[in-house]
C-alpha cells in the first residue's frame, strides 16, 4: 500500500514545527526502531509519530533536543497509541527517563475481545485487509542514511495506529471492555528496566551447565566473561561474538590447538583466526581454577503458597477458556503469585493486592476467595 510522505525530522528546527502539529491533537500514535541484534546495549533509533494529518519520523541520533516529547508523553490529556508498548517503554526509560500516562495499546485491545492472531501485520489485514511486508523488521535502524524503503517500513508502523484505535475502541465499547482495558493499558506503563550490568555468574543460565565437570564450569565461566569484555570493546550483542553453544562445546571439550577448535561449533575460520588465540589460552589458565559456587537461589515459597497458586492458576485457565482469550488477560502470573502469597479472606485484603487492580477485583474477586477458600 502506498502511503503519503512523510517528514523525516533531523533539525531541532524541524522538530519544533512538528511539535508544534502535536501539540493541536488530542491522541498521537507512536512506534520505535531500536538495534537490539547489532548493539552490545540497544539505543532508539527511530521515533516515529503520526497524527491523522501527518506522518513523521524522528532521528534521535540527529542530537537535537527532544525534552518536549517527554512532556507530551506524560500529558495525561494526549493519549498515546502503540500496539505492543512495552519494550517500547523499557527503552524511552532507560535512555531518556520518561514516563507515559494515557495510553491505548491496540496489542492488548485486540488480545482483551479475543483476537488469536494480534501482531499489526495481521490486524491491519484482518481488520482493514491492508498487507505490509516485514522485509525490513531486522534492520540496523541506527545505520546511516536509511534507505527509503526503511522509511516507508518505519512509517506503516504507525500510518494505520489510530484508525485501528478506532475499530477497537468500538469494539470494546460494544463488548462492555473499556473499564477493563484502561485498567490493562495503564497497567503496561508501570514497566520498569532490568539492571543491564553483566553478571559474572550469567553462565549458569546456559543449557548443559549442569552436564559439566567443576573444571570445564570454571572454563565456561571465564570463557563467559571474556565473551562479554569483546561484546562490549566491539559494541555487538553477545550472540555475534558467540552463541551459548560454542561457549559450552568449548568448555566441554576444551580444545589446546587450532586443529582441535575446528570442529568447535561456530568456529568458523574467522572465528578461530579472531578468538583463536585468547580463546586458548583462557582454556589452558582456567583449568586450574576451582570450581565456581553455585549462586544462592531466591527461597522456594512455601508447600502452602504453591497450592494456592496451582488453584488460582486452574481458574485463570478455565475462565479464560470460557471467554476465549489467552489467560494473562484475566490476570497477570505476578498477580497470581501476589494473590498466592498474601493469602486474602475478604474483599477488605483484595485492595491491598496492588497488582489486582479496581476492575478485576471487583470483577473476579469473589471468586478468587472462593477458590482459596476451598
């Protein structure tokens, strides 16, 4: 499909005549392009933005000040549209701090009236039978300039937002979901970013750990370390210096020459001719380390907790079956275990249950305590 042009914003000139367009609309749709597969730590790219007049795509690398959207995103009189926010919101936290409120996310309209196939690909062509290829979803969005068929794929991203916030909005409406919606979609800003700092003992994570002798554990670990100091010194995501595979065929077999990391997988030629060296000899200095202690893990909850949980995760299941819709959407596995383990008796302990939220707990909470009354 063919769309209007749009504006490519580089200027903080630019950029204050688009502010000043956004300023006029009451909703504002908005997507990001970040390059998670090509960056040791991700950063925003692109920011697109469209109102029903304009479409316009913002180049944060063009080093202008966007302190303004920051205030627009937190204008609890804007509503912004995403569809699938969240990664979204960890990204504008992490880099520039902001917060959102009001927004609409046409991922969890769709997931809340039962739509099975809910990525914006297949709700534009199931509900406007608009196709967009997906040719460039794995770009490097921080490589530049970008082609105008990256531009073109960055403005369909959020070209159609708003007329499909209008189709739900509808619907939900009609099905009597908005409450419930509000409560889900303001529940989606709460996000907050993980701590990005490596952890020496993340190798405990990779698969086969387990099968490995304490000297090839504490080969793995240094060989784990070292994969992370390169991932950083090269500014590349950890799979691009090695995948979790070759780090365990290395430690598991550790190999003492060139010929012996050959059949090492992911050791291709210029694997071995650019790691080879280092590689070798942090296999041949860790053997003599001692085996790495096994980090202490978060405490069991009790036989009790459990058993509640295993009823409250049945019902979820069960009545999300009778709704037709996937079961996080009648509540969330945190809130579960949160319901599990303050154990509540009456309507009074429901409240102090924050992850429940008004709409649910008026709406699920007699049955909740029935459950646990059982």
């Amino acid at each position: 499909m063919e769309l209007p042009s749009h504006q490519f914003i580089t200027s903080q000139k630019a950029w204050q005549s688009c502010l000043e367009i956004l300023q006029e609309h009451p909703s504002i749709a908005l997507d990001l392009e970040a390059n998670s597969m090509y960056a040791y730590r991700e950063r925003i790219c692109l920011i697109q933005i469209s109102v029903p007049t304009q479409d316009y795509i913002i180049d944060p690398l063009s080093s202008f000040d966007l302190t303004a959207l920051g205030s627009i995103l937190s204008d609890t009189n804007v509503q912004k549209v995403f569809h699938a926010a969240e990664y979204d919101l960890l990204l504008m936290k992490r880099e520039y701090h902001w917060e959102l409120n009001n927004l609409f996310d046409t991922m969890w309209a769709a997931r809340i009236l039962g739509y099975k196939r809910y990525g914006l690909a297949n709700l534009l062509d199931t509900v406007f039978g608009i196709q967009i290829s997906k040719q460039y979803q794995k770009s490097n969005w921080c490589k530049r300039p970008l082609s105008p068929e990256q531009l073109n794929y960055a403005q369909h991203d959020t070209h159609h937002l708003l007329a499909l916030r209008d189709h739900f909005q509808k619907e939900l409406d009609e099905a009597g979901r908005n409450i419930e919606a509000l409560e889900i979609f303001a529940d989606q800003t709460k996000v907050h970013p993980n701590n990005h700092d490596f952890d020496p003992d993340s190798f405990w994570s990779i698969h086969g750990v387990n099968e490995l002798s304490g000297t090839q554990q504490a080969v793995l670990k240094k060989l784990n370390i070292y994969r992370d100091k390169e991932a950083q010194k090269r500014n590349q995501p950890l799979f691009k210096i090695f995948g979790d595979k070759t780090l365990f065929q290395l430690a598991q077999n550790m190999p003492r020459n060139y010929d012996e990391l050959r059949p090492i997988y992911g050791m291709t030629p210029r694997q071995i001719k650019r790691f080879g060296k280092p590689i070798l000899r942090i296999i041949d200095r860790s053997q003599h380390d001692p085996q790495p202690a096994r980090p202490k893990r978060a405490k069991r909850p009790s036989d009790a907790v459990i058993c509640r949980y295993e009823k409250l995760h049945y019902w979820r299941k069960t009545r999300a079956q009778k709704r037709g819709v996937e079961s996080d959407v009648i509540l969330s596995r945190d809130c579960l275990w949160d319901i599990a383990r303050q154990n509540p008796h009456s309507a009074d302990d429901l409240f102090h249950i924050e992850t429940l939220g008004t709409w649910r707990r008026q709406t699920y909470g007699k049955e909740i305590l029935s459950v646990l009354q059982k």
